[in-house]
C-alpha cells in the first residue's frame, strides 16, 4: 500500500485500507521469514512528515482505527521517529519519519511513502528463527526488536518478544 489516494486533508474513510494494510505485512512476512512461522503484530509505514502521515491516515482508516496514534520511543536500528496506533483487531501501525540517514531513508528513496516493515512474534510452541543470525535486541516503537531481514533499502521483517502486543504496548 502506498499514499496514492490519501487526501492532504484528511480523506474521508478508505474503505479496505486495514486490510490492505495488514496484506502488506503478510507479504512482507512471507517473502523475508522463507519457511519460518511467524504472527504478524504491526505494520511499519514510512513517511517524511509524520503530523501529515497521522493526519491523513487517521481519516483514511476512520472506524479501523481502534486506537488513534501517539508518540512511540524512536526506532534507532531504522533511524526513526514513531507514533503508533491500533487497528480494529489488534494490528499496530507504526508510523516512521527519518531521524537519520539510515534504513528508513532507503526505504522511502526505493519505495516512497508506503508499507515498509513488518512486526512479528514467534507462534508460541515453535521454534522459529533457529540457524539464522538475529541482530542483538534493541529498543524499538513495539518493545524489544531484533532486525532479523531486509538490506539498507528494505522492505524489512522485525522480530518481536512473545509478550509484545498483550502486555508491554501502552496506548
């Protein structure tokens, strides 16, 4: 999903945009996990202004927007200011705006402002991940996260502990 079709203003409601929005994730998933099982919890989506990013999503998601956005810690491996907000059942989008010239920045050169990351968690009782190298655990919008696939440009899959998304997000 890109911004085409979002209104400067504030649009009035997508119809579909949630699901498009957690599509995107899925792909992303699918497509950097290979044959892992991994839960989707959120969505990251770049931006270059993120009060005109919350503006015009918030409108364009109208009711599928379960929780309105608020500020998030940064996302330092990605280089990111966040806000973060919840969709009806339980999907997190996370909005990013460049704080450095790091992956964030790539992602919006080869992508614009889309659909960039993916959130995961670990299907209790599999053992997801094993034999691949995981980045050490850092501080991320969601709670502890390991960059686990994605180059400079993206997109990129974010691996989050079990517990995320239940107990350590605050709206």
């Amino acid at each position: 999903m890109s911004r085409q079709g979002l209104g400067r203003d504030g649009p009035a409601e997508v119809p579909g945009l949630a699901d498009q929005l957690a599509a995107d994730g899925h792909r992303i998933v699918g497509e950097l996990a290979g044959r892992e099982r991994l839960a989707l919890v959120g969505v990251g989506w770049a931006t270059v202004e993120l009060a005109r990013a919350v503006r015009e999503l918030t409108g364009a998601l109208g009711r599928a927007l379960e929780l309105p956005f608020g500020p998030a810690p940064d996302d330092p491996a990605m280089g990111a200011y966040c806000e973060v907000g919840r969709l009806v059942g339980g999907l997190w989008l996370v909005l990013m705006e460049p704080n450095t010239e790091g992956r964030l920045a790539g992602c919006l050169v080869r992508f614009g402002e889309a659909t960039v990351m993916a959130y995961a968690a670990r299907i209790p009782g599999r053992h997801a991940l094993e034999g691949r190298a995981l980045a050490p655990a850092a501080p991320g919008p969601l709670g502890p996260e390991r960059h686990i696939a994605g180059g400079r440009r993206g997109p990129h899959l974010v691996l989050l502990d079990e517990a995320v998304g239940r107990a350590t997000i605050r709206p």
